[in-house]
C-alpha cells in the first residue's frame, strides 16, 4: 500500500515539474537570430528567447507571415512558453503595426 502511494506521489511530481508556465511580451524586436528571438518589453527589460522553427510569426491580422520578415525594432507581441523567465520559448510572435 505504502508503495503504491509513493508511485503516485512520484508520477504527480513528474507531471507538474514539466510544467510551462505561459508568457507574454509587448514590445519591439531587439535581436534576432536563426534560433533565438530576443524583446525589449515595454518595462525596458529585454528578454531573450528560444525561436524555433515551429514558433508562428502573424501579422496585425493574425495571417501567418514568413518568419524571415521580422526585423529588428518591429512591434511585437510574443507568447512563450517557459520554467521561468530564463528558460523562455517562442511560441508565436505577432506583428502589431503591420
């Protein structure tokens, strides 16, 4: 019995430690690169971030846009997926003005 309580508590620790939690960033391209993406956030603060290929660029509309328009200084909105601030990843970023 004691046994089958600690498989539990194991396999329900295990769940939430995968966890992410859901970001979202407003403000303008700082960097950006192949494989990661980084937002000066209109707190200043610039956070960087995993941009994976399968991360959704949208324009204004929410049409889906060639990631290699992006550029430096654009406003965006991103949201990401992430442990906490430092383990950050890109899901989608949308283009505010165009």
């Amino acid at each position: 019995m004691g046994y089958l309580i600690a498989a539990s508590l194991a396999v329900l620790m295990a769940g939430s430690a995968g966890a992410h939690e859901k970001f979202k960033f407003v403000g303008a391209v700082a960097a950006i690169t192949a494989d990661e993406i980084a937002i000066k956030a209109i707190d200043g603060a610039i956070y960087e971030m995993d941009f994976l290929d399968t991360a959704a660029v949208l324009d204004k509309n929410r049409n889906k846009v060639d990631r290699a328009t992006l550029k430096v200084g654009e406003k965006v909105v991103v949201m990401a997926l992430g442990h906490d601030m430092f383990d950050l990843e890109a899901v989608e970023v949308q283009l505010t003005e165009r």
